[in-house]
C-alpha cells in the first residue's frame, strides 16, 4: 500500500470508524439474564420535573444524582446494574435496593455523623465512598437537623461540610420519593393489597357518607377503607413522579396523578382527606361535593397492570411482567401516542449518548493535533480533521434531537450553554483548519469542545438537564436570539483565549512554532476578537430588550448583566489596544487569555453569587473548579510574559520586515 493512497484515505477511513462506534450505541442492549424486559418499561411515559420523560430518564438522572454515575457496580462485585434495572428494584423490592451501595460521601466528618468507618475490611462491598440507605437510616434525623442549620446559611457563606451535608439530604429525599412510585414502601404484595382496597371502597365509601350524614355506619367497613386510604395518603405526600395517567386525556391531558392520588380518587379523593386528617382549611360546599363523590370514581386501568408489574418483579415472572408492560403500552397507545414517542426517543437519545461520545473523539482529535506538531504528517492532520468533523456531526445530532424533545431552541440552561459552547468552539475550530491547515484550529476545537463537555457531565449531576422553563425566560423568541448570540460570543473569547494558550504552549518548544505559525496564530486570534466583540455585545443588547418585556427595565446592573457587559468591554479593550499600537502580538496574547478568566466569571462566578435574577440552578458547586481554572490562565499569563519576551520580538520585526 503505497504513501499516498494512505495519506488520501486513512483519516476518512478513521472517522468512519468513529461514526460506526457512535451509531453502534443506537442498538438497543439485550435482555437481562432474568428474561424481564426492563428496556421496554423504561419506555413507558411518566410526569416528572415538570415534564414527560421515561421512567430510564428518571432512573438515569436520578443515579447520577445519588451516586455520580448512571449506572450501580459496587466494589467486589463485578455484576453491573443499570439504572432502570435499579430503579426498578427500589420502587418493588424496596428491602433489597436499601442494602446497595448507592449514596457517594466524600465528607470525613459526613462519614463520622454517621458512624461510618473509614474502610471496613471485612467487607467486600466497603470502598470507603458508598455507602447503602440501610447504613445511613440510623442517622437520618442528625442529618436533618444539620441539613435546616446549613439551609439557614445564605449559599456563599456554607463551609464544604454543610455543602456535603445538604448535597445528601437532597439524595436521601429523591431516593425516598422514588420509593413511593409504584406501590406503598412496605407492601407484601400490591396485587393483593389492591384487590382488598378495591373491595373495601363500597362498603367504606358507604359508611363514610352515612358518618357525615349522621346516620347509623359500619364502622369495620370505614376502618378497613380508611386504613389502606391513610398509607396511600402518605405516598402521595412523597412526591413520587406522577405515572398515572388522566382518564379524560383529550379534556386534560398533561393532569398525570401520583399512584396514591390515582388511588385515593376512588374512594376518599386528597383533598377531602386533608381536610380531616390534617385540619387543611376547605369550604364546606366543596366538602359537601367531595364526600358526595366518594367511591363513585373507578380505578384506572393502569393501576392493576402497574400492579402486576410490581407483583412479577418480585416473583421473578418474566413473562408476567414483559406482558403487563405489553398491555400498558396498548392502553396508551389509543390516546397518549405522543407521550409513547416522545418517551421512546427521550431513551435511544440517552442510550446513545452523543455528548459523551463527542467528548471522546474531541479528546482524540486533539492528540493527534499535538502528534502532528511534532511529526509535520500530513496523514495525521488529516486524521485530526476527520475526527473532529465526526465529533462535530455526533454533537451536532445531539444538540438538534434535544431540541425536537424539549420543543426549545438549543441553550436553556447552563447544562445546554456548556454543550453549545462546546458545539461552537469546534465549528469555529474547523473553520479556522479551513483557512490555516496547521492543525491549530484542531486543537482548539478538541480540547476546548472536550473540556466544554466535561463540565456539562458535571453539571447533569445537579437533576434532570430538560428541566421545565422557569415562567420568566420561557419565551422561544429571546431564547432562540439573545441566549444563542450570547453564548456564541462566550465561544468565539473562549477560542481566542485557547489559541493564545496554543500560543504559550507551542512558545515552550516544538517545531511546528514557526515564524509563519505565530503569524498565522495573530491573525487567528484577532479575527476570532472581532467575532467575539461582535456576538457578545449584539446578545448583550438583545438581553436588555429582553428584559424590558419580562422585568420592565432594560439594565440594573445584576451580575449576570454586568458580566455581559465586561465580556463586551474586555474585548473591545483587547481590538482598540491593537488597534492603538498600545499592545503588540504578546501583549495582544496575554490580553486573550485574561478572556478566558473574564468569560468563566459571567458565565459561572455570576451563579456563585447566590444573587440577582439570573441566579438559576448552579451555584457554588464549581468554585473549586473555577479558581483552578483561572490560576491556570494566570499562569500561562506569567509564562508567556516570560517565554516569549524574545520571541515577540522577532516575530514583530519579521512581521514588519514581510509588511
């Protein structure tokens, strides 16, 4: 095989590679050992969050939550859990899921409220960082008690420990919601305990209309009524999400109940019940009309099969429980088929997962970048490019098919800025290869698209990424203008601050540091400014008529705009500086990489503050990473001040000589 034939078509045959691996993941996996069909029922549409999701999108999200992973093997067992397989087992055998190392503490004095050693050796299981809810029950009300201490603190002022503390409390709830799903905790049996529910509710229903009435009643029959309607009254008091749905879907389709209140609405509906257990004011006309109503509501169908689901988890009965899940999905089908698809997409989109798999041809692509600065192959910049191409169409594919679920433009929050920042970083990264094929623009485009992508993973363990819009920025319009604009000029500083890093990077040795190389990385990093100070100041205007609408003030200086505003400002410093002569190639570098300290601060420093009304979501739980970020970029400040004091130097009085 000759050199050239290896130079045309070895990159493309890498990036074909790349795009089989990624399609690959669309296969759906196969059966577990047990026969139960668990992919099948995470298709099955709920209500949570605010929004339909599968019930594999909430066991995902809520692993992540918990355990910082989407999927369950604990330490001397090498058997792997899914996480719809987990989340299963901890809504039907509740005892067995409470003995899993799912709960991460890091904490010393976290482990030391609880009593946990450190390592416990005769165990297996002890990795010294999970640890089972069984473990942690004991020590549930201290934590309590130090989770309402830690929430009086204002968010800025929490020491690690009652981070860590409220960080758990948070998991230990979500878990505990879960649990509640589909029957009550501690139930021996659903099928059965539904089936004496369902013959109580008459003779009960009677004898509670008759109590009110103040005639004669069975008491025996109220009681036996009363008993089953109290456990499912403190089920729905968990919040579990909501996976019953309504029974008039065309009248009020998006009323989804939790599995108590579709119980309690047969025989004693919630509201009614709060009225008299827990003394919740209710006008007596519309306590007249629910005790009317009591008993005259049928269960809905989905109740028994959800029922027999639970039941044949339990037993073991594969084909029981791959044929409720059948069934189930047939009742849907007639009228909430738009649920089914949305649900169904919502888990090949998560099976497949593009935004890691963009992550790792990213990373890849920019080793083969850094490879070609040292070697000068042509091959393996060609190589670089074809992968960074497959990277950008995976992650392209992925940003669009959040869109189609969501029904939102790409950024909504900043789990989707991180994800679109990355997205940007690497179309300019190619576009610039286009014009410069010196591997640079590549570089650029893998690691500022990987570590982009790397903070999003981070930012997914905080919940659900597809969250409900909160009322203020739910408008399409200003989502799909401002929000896009601006983050798109958040992505052209932060390219120019990577190419200046280059520029540090490849100043410390190398041959690809050419005289032509530093030129080209000028006018890169100019251009690119330019770009910049354009998107970021037309985003940060829009901002300010998107605010008018929604606030009724175009400016008030929040630290959310004021960030804005710098980013503007600091870039327009950088291009008049340049443009006055003040600073040359060097200090036009330097400049560039204090962007990147300037953009992390709008971009995250301003959720820190705890303050403002663009204080959404994510607030200190990147300080760390923050700081270590712009060390960093002082540090590369410091060095390139150092490095290239010479070498500036020249490269001006070759650029003026060339001129």
């Amino acid at each position: 095989m000759n050199k050239p034939f290896l130079t045309r078509w070895a990159p493309a045959f890498v990036a074909v590679v790349a795009l089989i691996w990624a399609a690959s993941k669309l296969a759906p996996p196969p059966r577990s050992a047990d026969g139960m069909d668990t992919e099948a029922f995470g298709r099955l549409p709920v209500v949570f969050n605010g929004r339909v999701q599968p019930f594999d999108s909430v066991a995902r999200n809520s692993l992540l939550q918990i355990r910082g992973k989407q999927s369950l093997r604990e330490a001397g067992d090498g058997a792997r859990m899914t996480a719809m397989e987990w989340l299963l087992e901890l809504m039907t055998r509740p005892q067995a899921a409470h003995d899993r190392r799912v709960f991460r503490i890091d904490h010393p004095d976290l482990k030391s409220l609880f009593g946990l050693p450190v390592l416990d050796p005769s165990d297996p299981r002890d990795d010294g960082k999970h640890y089972s809810f069984s473990k942690l029950m004991p020590g549930l009300e201290k934590l309590r008690e130090q989770s309402n201490v830690a929430r009086e603190k204002a968010d800025a002022s929490r020491d690690p420990y009652e981070q860590a503390v409220l960080k758990l409390g948070s998991a230990m709830t979500l878990y505990l919601r879960l649990q509640s799903t589909l029957q009550p905790p501690n139930t021996s049996g659903f099928g059965a305990e539904l089936a004496d529910y369902t013959a109580s509710i008459p003779g009960g229903a009677a004898a509670f209309k008759a109590r009110f009435a103040g005639r004669d009643f069975d008491t025996n029959a109220l009681t036996r009524t009363l008993d089953h309607a109290q456990t499912y009254l403190a089920m729905h008091g968990m919040e579990a999400p909501l996976v019953v749905p309504p029974h008039h879907p065309e009248r009020e389709r998006d009323n989804w109940m939790r599995m108590g209140e579709a119980l309690l609405e047969s025989s004693f509906p919630v509201a009614l019940l709060r009225h008299l257990v827990n003394e919740e004011p209710l006008p007596q006309a519309e306590v007249a009309r629910l005790i009317e109503k009591a008993g005259t509501v049928p269960l809905h169908p989905s109740i028994g099969l959800f029922a027999r689901m639970a039941d044949a988890r339990v037993k073991g009965d594969a084909t029981g429980f791959n044929g409720a899940v059948t069934e189930y999905r047939s009742v849907l089908a007639s009228t909430f088929r738009r649920e089914l698809s949305k649900a169904s997409q919502e888990q090949v989109f998560s099976r497949a997962e593009p935004f890691y798999t963009s992550m790792v041809l990213y990373m890849a692509a920019f080793v083969l970048a850094g490879v070609f600065w040292f070697t000068l192959s042509e091959a393996t910049r060609r190589a670089a490019w074809w992968l960074v191409m497959a990277a950008f169409v995976v992650h392209t594919a992925g940003l669009v098919t959040r869109m189609v679920l969501e029904g939102r433009p790409p950024v909504t929050n900043l789990y989707s800025s991180a994800v679109f920042i990355g997205w940007g970083a690497a179309g300019l990264g190619l576009l610039i290869e286009r014009f410069w094929r010196n591997a640079l623009g590549l570089a650029v485009a893998g690691l500022l698209s990987f570590a982009s992508l790397i903070v999003a993973h981070y930012l997914a363990q905080a919940g659900d990424t597809m969250e409900m819009m909160r009322a203020v920025l739910d408008t399409n319009f200003w989502l799909a203008t401002h929000v896009v604009i601006v983050t798109l000029g958040y992505a052209s500083t932060y390219v120019a601050g990577f190419l200046s890093l280059m520029w540090v990077g490849l100043g410390l040795g190398g041959r690809a540091m050419t005289p032509d190389m530093g030129r080209s990385l000028v006018r890169m990093v100019y251009g690119i400014l330019c770009f910049a100070t354009l998107f970021s100041f037309t985003g940060t205007v829009l901002g300010g008529i998107w605010a008018d609408q929604s606030w009724g003030r175009f400016w008030g200086w929040d630290p959310k705009e004021n960030g804005a505003l710098i980013i503007v400002l600091w870039n327009a410093l950088i291009l008049h500086a340049r443009w006055g002569g003040m600073v040359r190639e060097r200090g036009m570098h330097l400049l560039s990489i204090a962007g990147n300290i300037v953009t992390s601060w709008s971009w995250f420093g301003t959720n820190m503050l705890g303050i403002g009304l663009h204080s959404y979501g994510f607030t200190d739980a990147a300080f760390k990473g923050l700081m270590a970020f712009a060390g960093f970029n002082i540090a590369a400040i410091l060095a390139g001040a150092w490095v290239h004091r010479g070498a500036s130097a020249r490269a001006a009085t070759t650029a003026a000589t060339a001129a």
